[in-house]
C-alpha cells in the first residue's frame, strides 16, 4: 500500500521467469496500483496522495525458483465454508502452475509448527486434495490459541518450507504476521502469505470474507423455518440466533434475504430490553397486532444486558466467551408474555455449527479458488508478511499489520436497509 514505503513486503529481487506461459498483458507489476477510494468524493478527499493496493497477480519474474521450492500451509480458527476449497486452490495452483514439487499441510493450526504438533505434518498431493472441496470443514484440522513463534520457524526451517499460507481470521493474520518479523529478524527468505478466513465478514479490505455467502444462503433457510412455525401458531414467535460475535453481517443480510423477519438485533447497535419502549414492549405489541413474529439475533447482541458475574471467561485465542443471547431473550419473552397473560408459543433455532461446517456454495467455491491462487501468484514472486484482500473488484496485497488493525462492523446504510425491511421500531435502540 502507498504510504508503507518503510515496510518491505518483498524478499528481493526476483531472478527467475514465471513459468506461467501466457501473454504480457497476463502479468502484473508492482506498479499495478488499485485505489482505495471508491466514490469521487472519496477521491476528492484525498486529493493527489489517494492510498492504493498493490495488485495481485501474477509476475512475470518470481523469487522462487519452484523446483528448490516447498510449500507450507496451516488453517487456523473456527470452522467456515469454503476452507476446503482454499487448500485445493493452493495445492493445484504451486502443483501445476508453479511444479512446486513438495508441499505439506501442518495439522491443527498452528499448533502443527509446534514442537508437539509437527509430527502430524501432512503431504498435500492434488491427488489427496483433488475432491476435499465438496466436503465441510477442513482436511488439515483447526485449533485456536497462541504458539511460541521461534518453534514455529524452527518447524519452518526443518522442512525446508519456503512459502507458509496462513488461513485464518483476525488472531490468525496476527500470528502470521509473528512469524514473518521472526523469519525477517533471522535473515530467512520464507514468503508468508494471509488468506483472510472469517465468516462473520469482519475483517477489513476484503469486500466479502469467502463462507459469508454460503453463511448467509443457510441462515435465510432457518429464518424461513422459524417463520413457518411462528405463522403455525397463535402468537407464535420464531426466534433464531445466528453468528455474529463482534458484527451482524450474517444476521443483518440473512433477514434482507429473507424478508420474513420482525425483529434484528445486533452487536453494533446496543437496545433496551425492559420497560416503555423496550424490545419487550415492542415485541407484545407486534403479536396483539399481527399474532406472530420473527427475531433474528446475532450471539454478540445484548451482551451488556445479561449478568455479569465476576470476571469474564477467555477461550484459546483469547476471545471473551459470550454469554448466550438466545437463551437469555427465550426466558425473558416467555416470562414477560406470561405476566401479562398473553397466550403464546416460541421456537428457538441455533443453526450456527451446522451453517459453519458446510461445504461452500457457487460462489464462495470460486472465490476460494481465486484466493488460493493469488497467494501463491503472491508467495512465489517473494511477497511476504501481507494478505490477499479484494477491494474495488480487483484483488490486492494488503499489509498484514493493516489488515488486522480494526474489525469492519455493519455499516449505517445497511444497517438501515435492515430497518426498512423489518419495520421494527427504533424506539429500544439506545445510542
């Protein structure tokens, strides 16, 4: 990114000729730039110094030369659609593009760097990962939770890795990003490259985080089954909780796609649960009007309003560990309702575990595929300590530090949209 001149994302030089055969006008240059700004008033802001991202895609002249050359990846996290299908992309792309001839899949994280886990290391052949895609999950295994950054490049070296692909979220890029300081401070030429995992599609510069989409197509069929059974009844409420720890993405565009929610309640705008012009309030008076309703939650939601008891639980990477909304807003609706004798029935859906571990949809699968193949356009032209990000429909390099310096949360416009669409009252959102 302009403005980064002090930070060298390049390992060097890059002496040998891509062995991808295609025309000039196929390659790309580091002076492919790509404009942050996407309106003109946003360019106008910034006047003769607008940021840009450095393109991704492939060089004509790379660093590597892929037949000394052996890759490494690790997926890191919770579960999402799609992670399948980046392994694939990483493996088919260094095998046949590139003829990279070694490349290894470290089990369970980064804890597969580790001392205790690099015995589990595994081959990747496209011929072990060629049908992993229709599967959930991932081959290689997950794990949360910190590992001590020298083993992980002692691991590195041992295996005469060159090129690491680190698919992950927000913690994950962050030990990425460990990595690369501790390979540069040793003076080794290991490329390490980001490949941006977080269904809840908090993660900034990538327009749309790969399972989001798949995410989203899942939580619509859940919504659409708790519309059913609130319809079903007299004064029947239909409550689903979706993903969501820090941003409503998936609840917010679940509900648009739906059209069939009531009621979204999310991390980014804090409500009022009792009183006059509480959500309670609200909610009594949408079933004595209209018999029935739809709540979609996301689990970051309402997290101020439930107990707090002594000092929050942490999990591996260090996330506090919510309290569950949905069953926190089930007993208060049904003891709200029953104090003021008003016949009701609720359903309650969690789908969060089977949304998560599906294989991915058409769209996510392509866009896994193309995310697979710029980190290693990326890896095998010697760029490290960034990741692949998408931005103004072109994909880019985004510095590792910048990509994990803030979480996206929704936006006002859609965040309006969200309003429009449900009909709500804003009258239990505070400031």
């Amino acid at each position: 990114m302009t403005g980064s001149q002090d930070m060298n994302f390049n390992l060097g030089p890059c002496p040998f000729p891509s062995p991808l055969k295609k025309a000039q006008e196929f390659f790309v240059t580091d002076d492919d730039q790509v404009l942050l700004a996407s309106t003109l008033r946003e360019l106008g802001a910034a006047g003769s110094d607008a940021p840009t991202f450095e393109m991704a895609g492939p060089r004509e002249k790379i660093f590597f030369d892929p037949r000394k050359t052996r890759g490494g990846i690790v997926t890191c996290g919770g579960l999402c659609p799609g992670i399948n299908d980046v392994i694939r992309s990483l493996v088919m792309t260094l095998s046949y593009a590139y003829g990279v001839p070694k490349i290894l899949g470290f089990r369970y994280g980064y804890r597969g760097l580790s001392s205790a886990g690099k015995g589990s290391a595994l081959e990747l052949t496209p011929e072990k990962v060629k049908n992993i895609h229709e599967d959930g999950g991932t081959l290689l295994g997950s794990s949360r939770g910190p590992q001590d950054v020298w083993e992980m490049v002692d691991t590195l070296v041992e295996f005469g890795v060159n090129l690491l692909f680190a698919v992950g979220g927000d913690g994950t890029l962050k030990g990425a990003s460990a990595i690369a300081e501790e390979i540069a401070r040793r003076g080794l030429e290991i490329a390490v490259i980001g490949i941006p995992k977080t269904i809840d599609n908090d993660l900034e510069w990538v327009t749309q985080s790969f399972g989001f989409n798949t995410a989203v197509e899942e939580a619509r069929k859940a919504i659409t089954a708790a519309h059913a059974e609130a319809i079903g009844a007299l004064n029947g409420i239909g409550l689903v909780k979706l993903m969501g720890r820090h941003a409503g993405s998936i609840a917010a565009q679940a509900v648009l796609a739906s059209g069939d929610a009531n009621f979204c309640l999310v991390p980014e705008v804090p409500f009022r649960l009792e009183g006059k012009g509480g959500f309670l309030q609200a909610l009594e008076e949408r079933l004595r009007h209209k018999r029935h309703a739809v709540i979609v939650v996301a689990e970051g939601a309402g997290q101020d309003l439930m107990e707090k008891s002594g000092e929050r639980q942490r999990d591996a990477s260090g996330n506090v560990r919510l309290k569950d909304i949905g069953d926190f807003l089930q007993e208060h609706i049904v003891r709200f309702l029953k104090e003021r004798k008003l016949e009701m029935t609720l359903k309650y859906i969690d789908p969060s575990y089977i949304i998560r571990s599906l294989p991915a949809n058409a769209f996510d699968s392509g866009f896994c595929l193309v995310l697979g193949q710029q980190a290693v356009h990326a890896a095998m032209a010697g760029k490290t300590q960034i990741m692949i990000g998408h931005w103004n429909r072109h994909f880019t390099h985004v510095p590792l530090e910048m990509a994990t310096k803030r979480r996206r949360q929704l936006d006002e416009k859609t965040w309006q949209r969200v309003l429009e669409a449900t009909g709500q009252p804003t009258s239990f959102f505070t400031d």
